[in-house]
C-alpha cells in the first residue's frame, strides 16, 4: 500500500503535472464547452466573426488578430494569452478587462474553464 502510494507521487512528480493545483481538463469536455464561445468566435486564422478568430491565440498579445476592430480597453489591457491568463479572463471578462466589448457572462464552473483550455491549448494551433 505504501509503495503504491509512492510510485503514484512519484509519477506525478515525474510527469510534471500541478498537484491538486488544477484538476486536468478533459479536451472532449472543452469542446463542448466552446459551444458557447462559437457563436462569435472561429478558430480558423484570419476568420473573424463578432469576436475576433483565436487562431494562435496562445503566446499571443491581446488585441492583435489582424483585421479585427477591438475595443481599445482589449487593446491596452497588456495581457499576453497563457493560459494562466485565460484562467482568470474566463470566469467574468468584464472584470478582467474593465468596458471590453466581449459581452459574455463568463465561464463559472472551474472545471469547465480546464476542459476548455485543454481544448484550446489544441485547437487555437
Ligand atoms: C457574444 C459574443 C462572444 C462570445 C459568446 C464570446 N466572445 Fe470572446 N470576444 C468577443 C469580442 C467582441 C471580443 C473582443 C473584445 C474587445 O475588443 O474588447 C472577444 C475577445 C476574446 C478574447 C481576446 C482575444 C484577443 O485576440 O485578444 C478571448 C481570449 C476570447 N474572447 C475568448 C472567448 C472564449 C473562450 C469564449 C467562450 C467561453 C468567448 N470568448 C465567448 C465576443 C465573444
């Protein structure tokens, strides 16, 4: 029994992976959690819809999707796309980013903020 515990801590640590940080997304999960991001978003580069295409959108600077006519408080807001960052814009943008113009209540349930970014982490490549 100690030994199992031990090769489980062991291959946590060994794949790198935060303990009880953040439970891990499921991407299937995310995916149908970006349902709701769909209706303004596209992830195919260049394609802009209400909201602007996520197409590389992690590593990249906000306000930066050619083409796309942001609001300036995206614009300055200073933010690069970790996902990290993505944890904190998710939730409730408004407070995020004071007057952007992205008018969507936020994600709420944290989990589903995991599944999501799993399944962006891929499909924003
Ligand atoms: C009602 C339309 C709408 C919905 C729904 C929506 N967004 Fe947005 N989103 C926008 C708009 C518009 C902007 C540009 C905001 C600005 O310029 O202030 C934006 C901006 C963003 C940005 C910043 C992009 C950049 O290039 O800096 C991210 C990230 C983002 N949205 C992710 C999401 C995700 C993930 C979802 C689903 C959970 C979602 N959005 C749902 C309209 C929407």
């Amino acid at each position: 029994m100690k030994l199992a515990t031990g090769i489980a801590v062991g291959a946590v640590l060994a794949l790198g992976m935060p303990i009880a940080a953040h439970a891990a997304g499921d991407a299937a999960r995310g995916k149908a959690v970006f349902l709701q991001c769909r209706a303004c978003h596209s992830l195919n580069a260049g394609q802009n819809g209400v909201g602007p295409s996520l197409h590389g959108l992690i590593g990249r600077k906000a306000g930066t999707a050619p083409d796309f006519a942001y609001s300036p408080f995206m614009k300055r807001s200073g933010i690069t796309w970790t996902p990290d960052e993505l944890r904190s814009y998710l939730p409730d943008p408004q407070a995020k980013v004071p007057g952007t113009k992205m008018t969507f209540v936020g994600i709420k349930d944290a989990q589903q903020v995991e599944d999501l970014l799993a399944y962006l982490m891929e499909a924003t490549k």
